[in-house]
C-alpha cells in the first residue's frame, strides 16, 4: 500500500486589515455569489443554512472596510423584497473568483511538490 495515497490539501483565502481582522474571505464570498444568483438575501440565507442578521451585518462590515456598497435592496410587497450585487459587488467577487482559480492551480501544483517530497 503506498503512504499517503488519501492526503488531499485544505485551505481558505481571506482578506485581512493590517491589524489581521478578517475582511471576507471564502465564506463570504459564497454567500455573495449565491445572493447573485437568488437575487435575494433572505433566499441566499436559507439556501447557505445561515442567518439572516447576521449575515447582513457582516456584508454591512465589508462594505464599511473596503469602501464600497456591496448590495441593492429594494423592500418587500406583494412579490417580496429584492438583493441584488452592486457593481462593484459584482467586480468584486469576480476579482476574488480569478484570484482564488489563480491560488487553486499554484495550491494543486505545490501540492504535487510536496507529494514528490514526500515519496523521495
């Protein structure tokens, strides 16, 4: 049998203040991802199993530390409220999908590496 067939490597990518407060990360980028795609919060929310207030106050945060307006909000009514991403929402979660596609492959190629590293 050979040794550490089974290893596979598990990370997360976050944005940090200097200070090292987390930002957004792998977690939030997701919950932003699915808001794009439901075009609602509360759907986002219940789809991720997460909650609600707290999840707008943590996207509230981001919008605070990096300076940008994340979300559009239009209130309820008869067909119910809407989320949608800002611009800016979007470009950013489009900047971290490349970043992270850009990690990933540079992970998977370390990885390998370290696999070799191992075996010899």
């Amino acid at each position: 049998m050979e040794k550490y067939l089974n290893v596979s490597p598990e990370y997360k990518i976050w944005l940090s203040t200097p200070e090292g407060k987390g930002i957004l990360g792998d977690g939030k980028w997701k919950i932003l991802k699915t808001i794009q795609k439901c075009g609602s919060l509360v759907q986002a929310c219940e789809e991720m199993g997460i909650t609600y207030r707290r999840t707008w106050n943590d996207l509230k945060k981001i919008e605070k530390q990096l300076g940008i307006k994340l979300l559009e909000t239009s209130r309820g009514g008869a067909e119910g409220g809407s989320t949608s991403l800002t611009e800016e929402g979007v470009h950013l979660i489009r900047a971290f999908d490349h970043f992270h596609k850009r990690m990933d492959k540079i992970m998977k190629q370390e990885f390998q590496q370290f696999m070799n590293d191992l075996r010899s």
